[in-house]
C-alpha cells in the first residue's frame, strides 16, 4: 500500500486535530493540505506573539527602557504582518493588532509586571523555550522513537511560583474564558517537556487579549498541572499515537461527522467531506504546505 510519510515529530496542534477528527488530521498534517486563503487569526495572532517576545527580549535581554522595547515590539509585529489583506469584518488588521500589543504592556507594564522571565540553567532568559524530546514510541518505519516538540512564549516566576506562559489574542472575553484551559493538552505537554528539560513548572499563565472594533480588553488564567495529571497525559498521548499509527497502516482516517464539523468556527475540510470525490476542490481552494514544528517554518509541496 503506498502510503504519505509518518511525521518522525508530533505536536499538540498535531494531536488536537487528530483527536478532533482524525480525517482532519490526516488531511492537515499527514497530506499536509491546507486553505490557500489564510484565514486572519492564526496570521495576527502570530504577529502579536512576535511582537511581545521581540519588545520582552529588549527590555529584559538588552537593557532597553520599556518605551523602546514597546516601540521594537511594534515593529516586529508589523513588519510579521506584512501586506496579509485582513477581510474587512474582521477587526484584527495590522493597526488594530498593533494596538493590541500596546494595550498589553499598558495592562502588564514592563518593569512591574508581576510575571518575569525565569533565569535558566546556564543564565539564559526564560523567553521562547523550546524542547524536542522522545517518546516511548516508535515511528513506525524508523524504529526510532518519536520525537514531541513544543515552544512556550515565556517560562516566568510569578508570585512565588514558577509557570510557563502563553500570550493569546480572542474575539471576545468571558466567565468562560479561563476555564478552557484546565485540561488542555498543548500546556500539559508544555510543564511535561520543560520537566525533561529539567525545570520544574507548576502551572501556565495564559494571559488574552480581546480584540474589537472599538476597544481592548483582557484576562489572565492560571492553570496549575500536578504530576498526576502530566503521567495521565502522556499514557493518552501514547495511546492516540498508537491509534494514529493504526490509521496509517490501515490507511484508513476516521471521520467524526458530528460536532467537530462546526468548532471554531467550522472545520475547513467541512466542503471536502461533503463530496464524494474531493480531488478537484482540493487543489482549486487549499494548498500542500508541509508545517516544520521545529523550525516553525512552512514549505510548499507539490499537488498530490
């Protein structure tokens, strides 16, 4: 049976499609298809994240006041943005993102901010940690053991504890809003990995920022992962890894035709299952674009 390649690297953007719907999984990260109109969030979003690690590495790295590390931050995050054409319903434009960014750092003024980058082993700054680290699992052409990678914005002390933190900008803000995090995996595995590293994390701050027409807003979560909970994830992880194997040799991908079909917003591949033969509309609206999760860099494939 000819068969795509099995990534020899998984992630939990990787896990959370598969697991969502592992048809989703395989259309995204096993055949690598994805929307040849990047929708706006991912791409602000991305640009946010940029500028608030750019203007943290001038003032806590390079010494710079906090109005020049705002006014680097902001550079670098317009500069991320490039010419990306935001649909006009949309309020994350360029200006507006931007205007986020300075909104956070009026919210968690640099130099006050209760949330400071950890000093690591070796004196480095707890800004942009990533790790890469085997599982107790074997690809399953290789032989070699598969490799989990993730990258978390900040790993910082706050108020007697020591967290990771992750920046995230949202449509809108509520009750509801800090509970989500609880169980997410992408934080579990991020306290599981920095442990590998050898930092011991309590928990996660994640800190969002709405983003309106008219104004700002924001909220701040701490979401705290024992042991217990860590052990428990990474038996799952092992299991839907294995189940995602199985689905690469029999190379059949499971179809979850319920509620996943309208999270966030709506599944992408909504049109591609509903048609019998999807070939054509894959190639006339997406696009093979294979995402590097070490690299973080996205390179474009030929058609299959």
């Amino acid at each position: 049976m000819s068969r795509p390649p099995f990534p020899s690297v998984i992630d939990s953007s990787m896990m959370a499609a598969f697991k969502s719907c592992p048809q989703k999984g395989y259309l995204e990260f096993i055949e690598h298809w994805k929307m040849r109109d990047q929708s706006v969030h991912p791409h602000a979003g991305g640009a946010y994240a940029h500028g608030i690690e750019k203007a943290r590495v001038a003032y806590y790295i390079d010494g710079l006041d906090a109005q020049t590390a705002i006014a680097l931050g902001v550079g670098a995050l317009l500069e991320f943005y490039g010419d990306f054409q935001c649909p006009p319903e949309s309020p994350k434009s360029a200006e507006r993102t931007a205007g986020a960014l300075e909104y956070y750092f009026s919210q968690y003024r640099l130099g006050e901010d209760k949330a400071i980058p950890m000093i690591l082993p070796g004196g480095k700054r707890g800004i942009e940690f990533s790790f890469l680290e085997p599982l107790d699992i074997v690809h399953p052409v290789t032989g070699d053991p598969l490799l989990y990678s993730g990258r978390m914005d900040m790993m910082c002390s706050y108020e007697g504890m020591h967290l990771g933190e992750d920046d995230k900008t949202t449509s809108q803000l509520g009750a509801s809003w800090p509970r989500q995090w609880d169980l997410r995996s992408q934080f579990t595995g991020y306290v599981w990995g920095a442990g590998r590293a050898g930092i011991k994390l309590d928990g996660f701050l994640v800190r969002g920022v709405s983003i309106l027409k008219t104004k700002y807003d924001t909220l701040q979560a701490i979401t705290y992962r024992p042991a217990w909970l860590i052990e428990r994830w990474y038996e799952q992880l092992n299991k839907d890894i294995e189940r995602m194997i199985q689905c690469w040799e029999s190379g059949y991908w499971d179809f979850n035709l319920d509620h996943a079909c309208a999270e966030y917003g709506g599944c992408p591949f909504k049109s591609v299952c509903q048609m019998r033969d999807p070939a054509a509309l894959l190639n006339q609206q997406f696009q093979r674009r294979k995402w590097d999760p070490v690299l973080r860099t996205e390179t474009v494939l030929e058609a299959s």
